[in-house]
C-alpha cells in the first residue's frame, strides 16, 4: 500500500470514506459478489459519485483509468479504498509492533482478571 494512501486513512474522519455507487457501473459485478465499496472522497469520486448511469456510458474509459493507477502503484490517486473505521486510524504502525502490543495488553488483562 503507498505510503500516501496510509498517509489519508490517518488524516480523514470517518464521515470522508463514502460509498461509490458508481463502482457498479464502472466494475460490473462478477461472480455474485455485488458490494459498493466505501473510499475517501478524491476528484474521480466526486466527479463520478452521482453519475452512475453516466458512468456506465463511459465504463471502459474509466474502468482503464482504474486500472492504470493500480499498474503504476498509485490506486489511492482514484478510488483509495477505506471504511468507515478509517476515522479511528491515528497513526501508521508496523504489523509486528500491532500483534506485540496486542498480546501484551491481553496477557496484562489476563493477570489482572479475578481467579475463579
């Protein structure tokens, strides 16, 4: 994931991460799975987020749009994925230091707990 990507998760509130009802249009379902994904706001978004039947006309345009910022390593210039818990990211850790911290507030828990 680009660093500049991480960088936005930290920096939005939950409120910026929508649903892009104009995914449908743009990446038609496949294999059942129907969802509409939630990303920041970015100018694609907004240009695009209440246009879904005009969307659909310009589909391949876009979906190739899509589609070279994710070869050139950039998804996050067009459609950053994000959820709504998005808002509660403060900082930018390591995987490692997550599971350590968490296993040490777990095994303080644990210590802590009354004895049955």
């Amino acid at each position: 994931m680009p660093d500049s990507w991480k960088q936005r998760i930290v920096e939005i509130e939950s409120e910026e991460a929508v649903r892009f009802e104009a995914w449908r249009a743009i990446m038609p379902p496949a294999g059942g799975c129907d969802v509409v994904p939630r990303v920041i706001r970015t100018e694609f978004v907004a240009a695009w987020q209440d246009r879904a039947g005009e969307a659909a006309e310009h589909a391949d345009e876009l979906r190739d749009a899509i589609m070279g910022s994710v070869r050139r390593g950039t998804p996050d210039e067009l459609t950053p994925f994000a959820g709504q818990t998005a808002g509660l990211v403060r900082e930018v850790l390591p995987a490692g230091h997550i599971v350590r911290t968490l296993v040490a507030e777990a095994e303080d828990a644990l210590r802590r707990a009354p004895r049955a």
